[in-house]
C-alpha cells in the first residue's frame, strides 16, 4: 500500500530530482497515513534516499540496463508498483521520466497527470494541481482510477530532509528492452544541462551575433549556469537547438533566469515562467519582457553584462 | 510504408487562455485553432517519406467536428486520408485507446506523434498507443530515417542527443529538430484545392473511459511590478539578499 516513488540516476548517482520526488512521496504518504518506497535501477547508495523519507527502496542492479531503455526501466516500475500494491506511483517529470510515465500508467491501468506542481489537494477523490497550457494556467484534476501515476513537475516542491532508515531490498523483475537499443550517446559532460541547472543564463537576437556570445558563456560560467537562448538564435545557427528554451523548445524551471537580448514573446515567456526569479537585461524599456521579470535593467547588454561577470566574480570571491 | 500522424488540435500560441462555466471549461471564444507545433514538425518528416520513399501518409484526430479544418490543414499540406474519431478527447488514456483501435485496424507500421500537445502538456498519447498496439516506442525525437523495417532515431537527452535503432511497427514523439523550422510548408492553392476532395472519414468511437478529469482550471496569481536597477551592484545585491538565488 506504500507510496512507490521512481529515482532516477545518472551514471549512478542519483540526481537532485530524486530527491525531490522522495520528499514529495514522504508529503504524499504522510497524508494518506502509508510509507514510501523508492525503486532505483543502478544507483549507488541508495539507502542514501532515506535521508528525504523512503523506508524501503527496491534496488535493481543489472548490467542490461546500464543505459536507459524506456520499455525495460516501465517493466521495472511497474513491477515495484505490483510488488508493493502501491496505489500512488511518483515519477519525477524529467525528460526520461515523461517518457517513461506513460509506458507505466498504461500497464498499470492507471491515470496519469504529469506536471504536478504541490501535494494532492485531497487524496479521496485524489485531486491534484498541475500546469497547463505550457505555465500560462493551472488545472485541478482528479485521478479516478484504483491506481494513480503522479508525475512531479521539476522545482515544484523541493528538497525536504527528512531523515528515516531506508531498507534496501534486492529487486531483479523481469524486464524487456524491446526492440529499442542505444548504439551511441553524444553528450558534453564538462557542462551544466538546462534541465539540471540552478541558474540559466539566456541570450536572445538583440545579441546580434554568434561571435557575441562569449560574454554569455563568461556571466554562465561565473554563475555555475547553464546557456540558453531564444528561438530565432538556435534558428539562424547562431547556437545548437539543445539551447532553445520556450513553448517549443525546453521547459525552465530554474532557481534563476537571466534574459539577455530577449524580446519576451508569449511563446518565449511560456518556457521559462517556471522559473522563480527572472531577470531582464534589455535596451528597450518597453520590451515586454520587463512585465513578466522580477528584477531588471535597461541597458546595452554589451555594457551590462561584462559588468555583472565583474561584480560576480567580486561578489563570488568575498562570499566564497 | 503506411504511416500514421497523429494530430492534436491546438490554440495558436499566441491564444489568450481564459476559462468559463465556473473556471471548469477552456474558453475558446476568439481562439484559433492549429495543428499542434510538434505534429507539424511530425507531419513534414512524414512528407519526406512520402516523396522520397512512396510512403502512405494518414492523419488522423481524436475530436469533435470542429476539428475538421485543422484536418483539412494537413490534408493541404500533403497526407492522403484523415480520421476523425468522433468524440470529445477527454483524458490522454482514452485518447490513445481510441488512436490505438485506428493503429491496428489501419495496419500501420509508423505512427508519428508529438513530445507533448501545447494546451494540456499532457506527452502521454504517443507512449500509450505503443504500449496498447505492442510497438515500440522513442520519445523526444529530433532525427528519424527508416530503411526496410529498420528506424534510425536521434532523440534529444539532457545536455545532448543519442542515436537509437528500432525495428518497426514503431511510435515516436516527435518535435523540432525532426524537421527543421524552414522546412515547415505553408499549403498552397493547388493543395488547398486537392484537400478538398481527399477523403476525411469521420468514425465512431470504441467505448474507452477517462481515467482522469479536469475539476477546475486556474491562472497564475498576476505578478508584481518588476524592480529596475540601475547599477550590477544593486542587482547583485538583491539577488542575494532578497531573492536569495546567488
Ligand atoms: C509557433 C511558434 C512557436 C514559438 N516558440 C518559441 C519558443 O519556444 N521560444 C522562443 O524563444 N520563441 C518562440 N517563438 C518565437 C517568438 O515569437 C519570438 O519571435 C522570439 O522569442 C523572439 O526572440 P528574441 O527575443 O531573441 O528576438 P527579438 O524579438 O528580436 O528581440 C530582441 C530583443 O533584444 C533587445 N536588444 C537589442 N539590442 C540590444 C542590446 N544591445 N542590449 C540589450 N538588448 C538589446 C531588443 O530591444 C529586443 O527586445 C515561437 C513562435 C511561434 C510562431
Ligand atoms: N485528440 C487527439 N487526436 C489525435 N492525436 C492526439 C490527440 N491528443 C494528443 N494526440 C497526439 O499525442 C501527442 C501528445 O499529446 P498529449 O499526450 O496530449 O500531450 C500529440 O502531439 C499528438 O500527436
């Protein structure tokens, strides 16, 4: 009857979405008066997650699913959810956890709403809040089926210690790759993902070039951020599509936004309204991106932001 | 080949969301409708495989009547038939079971459905069609080419992409990259005019339930003044001190 929650890793270590999602399936629990179970396939230390609330976590080690196979890692939460008679599956709604979901929801017969951004309203009938509408509104929406698949949205709850034994319990399910296989990953390691950053530091066309881009990449390193942009620079070639963040591009919900050069279009805003605090630095005072910031300044951007990396590193170097 | 786009139907990016009856209905009073951004992308790649390797190219949407001119759309775009399944899409679950029934009755070996629709963000149709049909499924797609029964997919990871070999029948969630944005195709006159008489079947739903129901709908609270500075030094410091994000 515990609440099943699915921790994802990255070579291992699991990620700060993991813990999220364990907290908020402690939230969940609590609520509904059961416990937590984390299931985790190749994540090492995984009594670590009874720091954030889990009491039990099914830990699969196989050497087949080193990468990620979505038909193989939904056997496997699907299997935790039978094994454990959850009634609640958790899954963080991270770019494999949206792909996963589904493929777990269907085995399951369960409902599934994805984006979820707080704890049930009420667990009987199960009613939560998620963003529609790519974060311009909210829907409430009640799960009817015996089984619910709740995906998380990313930096919706946050991290909450909550400190418990964790029973680690060997799980080996039988899983199938599908006729899917990986033959090869291309991925920059040494860089901070958008999906994984705190801070995210974004140019757009008022740039006017690729070769301008060096001031960004300088503010991003300084921050510990990562590097986006708007979608006429990924467009024009000006930067690889991984960076373009918007209603088409990749979902922001960062800790901080810094918008350089960007006009704020509807479509543009709709991405990164997730994130908690924006940050406009634009010449153009009726640009309408400074209605939708939290902090702004009106300013050549070639001026402002060589500025800002400056005080950073100051401000970096006297706070440690 | 015969390949299956599945298309949902979409307010224009630039709609005003606005909710009626109580705040429980979506209001789409003034609103235009489009082929959802990431089955356009979707659709193009499927063109291409029409031109270049004689592929049949269907389309088909879970909808009421209304839906029919965002059909037509594709149909002006290139596809060959539409399916509409007649009946309101409630919930992503019931919305696959129905597009599942077309998938097998229809034979097909490709079924090209987008990341997500941009009205309920929902990316759960495409994954469940596969595992109702017993097909494979690829998510986050930015690259796909089929050689005999064999696809070849680029799917889009966090800080790259990876490359993935599937065997067809096959389900894929489509989105930019797939083609790019300049391959996009505006209809013109002659497609227009050959949309017209192309067939668009309109077809009676099998019994699926929805498992999930929209109560309520709310927008975010409005938002503060933004604060201007006037110096980095300023920035930084309310950054610090008072969003506490630095
Ligand atoms: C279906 C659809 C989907 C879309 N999806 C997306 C999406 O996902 N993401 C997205 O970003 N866009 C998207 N768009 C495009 C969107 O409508 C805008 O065209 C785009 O966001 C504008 O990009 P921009 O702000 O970089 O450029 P612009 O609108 O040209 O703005 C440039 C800004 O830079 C400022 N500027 C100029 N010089 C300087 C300087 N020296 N210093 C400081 N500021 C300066 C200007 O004042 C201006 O505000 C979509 C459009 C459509 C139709
Ligand atoms: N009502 C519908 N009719 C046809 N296809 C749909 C419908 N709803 C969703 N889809 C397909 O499923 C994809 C993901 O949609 P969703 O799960 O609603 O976010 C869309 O991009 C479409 O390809």
């Amino acid at each position: 009857m515990s609440v099943l929650v699915y921790t994802e890793s990255e070579q291992g270590t699991f990620k700060k979405a993991a813990q999220e999602v364990v907290s908020y399936a402690k939230g969940i629990a609590d609520a509904m008066g059961t416990t937590v179970t984390a299931v985790a396939v190749n994540g090492e230390g995984p009594e670590s997650l009874g720091q954030f609330g889990a009491s039990k976590v099914l830990a699969v080690k196989n050497e087949a699913l080193q990468k990620f196979n979505a038909q193989a890692y939904s056997d496997v939460i699907a299997a935790a959810a039978r094994e454990e008679g959850a009634k609640v599956v958790v899954i963080a709604s991270t770019a494999n956890g949206k792909f996963v979901a589904p493929m777990v929801a269907a085995k399951l017969e369960a409902g599934y709403v994805p984006n979820v951004t707080g704890l049930p309203e009420n667990t009987e009938p199960f009613q939560v809040k998620h963003s529609v509408f790519t974060n311009k509104a909210f829907a409430t929406t009640e799960i009817k089926t015996d089984i619910k698949v709740v995906g998380l949205a990313k930096n919706a709850y946050g991290v909450h210690e909550n400190a418990t034994d964790a029973e680690t319990v060997d799980f080996n399910p039988e899983t199938n790759n599908g006729s899917v296989e990986t033959v090869s990953v291309d991925k920059a390691t040494d860089k901070v993902t958008i999906a994984d950053a705190e801070i995210v530091v974004s140019g757009g066309r008022g740039l006017k070039g690729p070769e301008n881009w060096g001031m960004v990449e300088d503010l991003a390193e300084t921050l510990g951020a990562a590097t986006a942009c708007s979608k006429p620079v990924s467009d024009m070639g000006w930067r690889p599509h991984s960076e373009h963040v918007g209603q088409t591009g990749k979902p922001v919900a960062s800790n901080l936004y810094i918008a350089i050069g960007i006009s704020g279009a509807i479509q543009h805003l709709a991405g990164i309204n997730a994130s908690k605090t924006k940050v406009v630095i634009n010449n153009d005072p009726e640009a309408p991106f400074f209605k939708a910031a939290d902090y702004g300044i009106v300013g050549d951007a070639f001026e402002v932001v060589p500025q800002l990396t400056e005080k950073l590193k100051e401000f970096k170097a006297q706070n440690g | 080949m015969k390949i299956l786009v599945c298309i949902s139907h979409v307010p224009d990016t630039t709609s005003k969301i606005n909710f009626t009856d109580g705040d429980t209905k979506f209001d789409t009073n003034g609103v235009q409708f489009v082929i959802n951004p990431n089955d356009e992308f979707g659709l193009t790649r499927a063109m291409w495989f029409k031109e270049k390797q004689g592929a049949t190219v269907h389309v088909a949407n879970v909808g009421g009547p209304e839906t029919e001119p965002t059909l037509r759309k594709a149909l002006a775009i290139g596809a060959d038939e539409a399916i509409r399944v007649n009946t309101a899409p409630t919930d992503g679950y019931s919305v696959a079971k129905q597009l599942a029934h077309i998938v097998k009755d229809g034979g097909y070996d490709l079924v090209i459905g987008g990341r997500e629709s941009i009205d309920y963000n929902g990316g759960m149709v495409p994954g469940m069609i596969a595992h109702l049909t017993g097909a494979s499924f690829i998510n986050n797609c930015i690259g796909l080419e089929i050689e005999g029964d064999t696809a070849t997919a680029i799917r889009e990871i966090d800080g790259g992409k990876e490359t993935l070999k599937a065997n067809l029948p096959l389900v894929i969630g489509g989105q930019k990259g797939l083609v790019e944005e300049s391959d996009l195709r505006i209809p013109n006159m002659r497609g227009i005019m050959q949309a017209r008489s192309k067939p668009l079947q309109a077809k009676e739903a099998v019994d699926a339930s929805a498992e999930t129901q929209a109560v309520k709908f709310e927008k975010p609270a409005p938002k503060g003044a933004v604060k201007l500075v006037d110096s980095v030094d300023e920035l930084v410091a309310l950054l610090h001190n008072e969003a506490k994000v630095i």
